[in-house]
C-alpha cells in the first residue's frame, strides 16, 4: 500500500504546526501584525524549508515582513530544533505567499462584472 504523504511533507506540516506557534509567542514585533503561516516546503534532503506567509495589520510591506522574519529565522530554527526530533532542522527561508491578495483581487473581479451584468440587463 503506498503511502499517502511523502516523508518531507510530514515533516512540513510539524514545521508549520510548530513555527505557527513560535511566530505567534516569540517574536514581539509589533511591526508584523499578525503572520499566518500557510504553507511550509521541505526540500528532499532537509536542508531548506520554504515559509510561505501572511501578514495582516502589520505596518510593514510584505518585503519588509519577509526581512524580519529571515533576520529572525536563526532563531526560529534553534527553538524548532528543541521541538523537533530531527538530527538537523531546515533553514528557514521565509517568503510572503501572494496567492491570498491575488484570490481576492480576482474575487472582487468576478463581483464587478457580474454586477455589472446584471445591472446591463435590468
């Protein structure tokens, strides 16, 4: 019987089960707002973890968002190696996830012409 998840994406999903609550009770900068982490991306070696993110109410642009978090991923990680039962953690490379903002933009495309259907027909 194969196995429904590959070893990389298990491991993913800790990480972003774990780094989600690092985020949210380690770092204290206000600047952030709130980060949601939405995805984590290990590659097959399990050097490198890619951190796709959100941010909200936070007064930072997405880049500037992804330079904080990157400046703190050192020690992001060390606290995730606590956690983990891994013989090495990836290093993490945080990179803001844009497919949210664009699911809205288009959202509010398709309610613009549909509006502006039915205001064509009636």
């Amino acid at each position: 019987m194969p196995r429904e998840f590959s070893r990389s994406e298990r491991v993913g999903s800790e990480i972003q089960r774990d780094l989600a609550e690092l985020i949210h009770t380690q770092l204290r900068d206000p600047r952030l707002g709130m980060v949601t982490v939405q995805e984590v991306r290990v590659a097959r070696d399990f050097a490198v973890a890619r951190v796709f993110f959100t941010s909200m109410g936070g007064t930072l642009e997405p880049a500037g968002a992804a330079d904080v978090l990157n400046h703190a991923a050192g020690h992001l990680r060390h606290l995730l190696g606590r956690r983990m039962r891994m013989r090495t953690v990836p290093e993490l490379r945080f990179e803001f996830d844009e497919s949210v903002e664009r699911g809205m933009r288009l959202s509010a495309l398709i309610d613009e012409a549909v509006q502006s259907d039915s205001d064509k027909s009636g």
